[in-house]
C-alpha cells in the first residue's frame, strides 16, 4: 500500500474550497474508493453521488485532474500519484455540496424533445417489419448512461453557459435516437435548428471523447444531425425547387 494526496473541492453555491486528504491507495482502487475511505475516516459530511460503482449508473460524475470522469471507472494507478489528485465537481452544473451538482436541468430539456412516434404497423399481425442495419443503427444512442460527462465536457454549456440555447450533445444523441429510428414518424429537424441549437456546436469531438459508453456522438449523431437540418433549411438546390413550387401554386 502506498500512499497518496487527493485535494477535494469542498463547499455549496456560495463559497467553498479545495482541502487536502490523504488516503492509502492499492492495486484495483479507482477513485471512487478513495473518496469512501476518506468520507469514513477523515470527512464524514462529504457529499458525493453514487451508486452501482460498476461505470452503469452514470452517478459518480466529477472531475479527476480537470477531465469529467466516472469516480468508479478512474484507477488510481493511472494517475500521477507525486502530486494531489484533484477532485472537483462537474462545472456545467450548479453546485449543491461538494462534488455533488444540480443536474435537473438535463430532465427538463429531455421533456421538450418531441417522443417517439410509430408508424402503424405494417403486418397483417399487427407487428411492424424493419432492416437489420436500420435497427443497428440506433443502438449505439441506447447505451447512454446519462453520466452528463458530455455535457460538462462541451463548451458551449461548460465555458459560455448557454443552457437556454443549446441542449447539449447527450440530447442531440436522444434525437439521433428517435430521429434514425426505422419506425419513427416524427420530425425533429426544424427544433434542431430553432430551438435546441444545434448550430452551436463546432464539432470538436471532445463529448466523445469522454463518452464512458463509448458512442461515437460527434460522427455519428451530431454530424447526421447537422446534415439533416443542411438539407432542409439551407440546400440552394431545395430552395430553388420550393420557390418554383411556389410560384406554379
């Protein structure tokens, strides 16, 4: 056993600071660990949220060295233990205590994105018919656990607060979802570009790149996304079309 310094953020909204703990560390520990052991037997107040401890409950978002992490997935065998761990609560989200933040705002976003809408189905046994890769596709979205680490990551919510603008790449990945669904009937791509921002997003890649679940959210849900509202608000082929439409109505 070795051991290491870990200078965890303490405070609320109105003031806080970082302190410093030390915590034995061994073979297999992650971060989360170290956070038990010194809320057991150094910071008995400590808030932290957690819950499986297995990286499937998406609970123990913070951040580790100024990267949003999962607490229960970050070994400290990876970390350079010569200097102090820091630990720090996630920054897109209001602070409650400690490392615990205010992520209420990402359910209500998800309340205004327009639910799934089935076709009718399209078998005499009242069961719908679909391909393969179009059911395949969808299935990357559906293993978010909603950590929120890509929304503490974006820097549209995280730098310039723009939460009631842009929705954030987890919810552009919810309307990837539904939008590519093969039985969905709904249209999602004028909210795109008038309400939910997706303008703002400059396709950085970083929400990828602290995905837990590993899905491909820029390539293969925002981008698509971007393309879809191209194609319907900004195309000069389609809008030559309409506008002869128009005039022959």
């Amino acid at each position: 056993m070795a051991t290491a310094t870990f200078r965890i953020w303490r405070g609320t909204a109105e003031k806080g600071e970082f302190r410093d703990y030390t915590a034995e560390v061994g073979e297999g520990m992650v971060v989360l660990d170290a956070v038990h052991q010194i809320q057991a037997t150094q910071a008995p107040d400590l808030a932290c949220r957690w819950n499986c401890k297995a990286g499937k409950c998406g609970s123990c978002s913070a951040e580790v060295n100024g990267k949003p992490r999962l607490m229960c997935m970050t070994r400290v065998s990876d970390l350079p233990l010569d200097v102090p761990v820091i630990v720090e609560p996630m920054q897109a989200f209001p602070p409650v205590k400690d490392l615990v933040t205010d992520v209420s705002w990402n359910y209500e976003v998800k309340k205004r994105i327009a639910p799934f809408s089935p076709r009718k189905p399209d078998a005499p046994d009242g069961t719908w018919r679909m391909a393969q890769e179009d059911a395949d596709r969808v299935q990357e979205f559906r293993k978010c656990i909603e950590c929120f680490l890509c929304q503490d990551v974006c820097h549209v919510l995280r730098d310039h607060h723009k939460h009631a603008a842009f929705i954030g790449p987890r919810f552009l990945v919810h309307v990837a979802q539904l939008e590519m669904h093969p039985l969905d009937t709904g249209d999602r791509v004028a909210a795109l570009k008038n309400d939910n921002g997706i303008g703002y997003c400059n396709i950085t890649k970083c929400c990828t790149k602290v995905c837990p679940e590993h899905i491909t959210i820029t390539d293969n849900a925002i981008i698509p996304l971007k393309e879809r509202v191209v194609d319907d608000h900004y195309d000069p082929v389609l809008k030559l079309i309409r506008l002869v439409l128009r005039r022959r109505g």
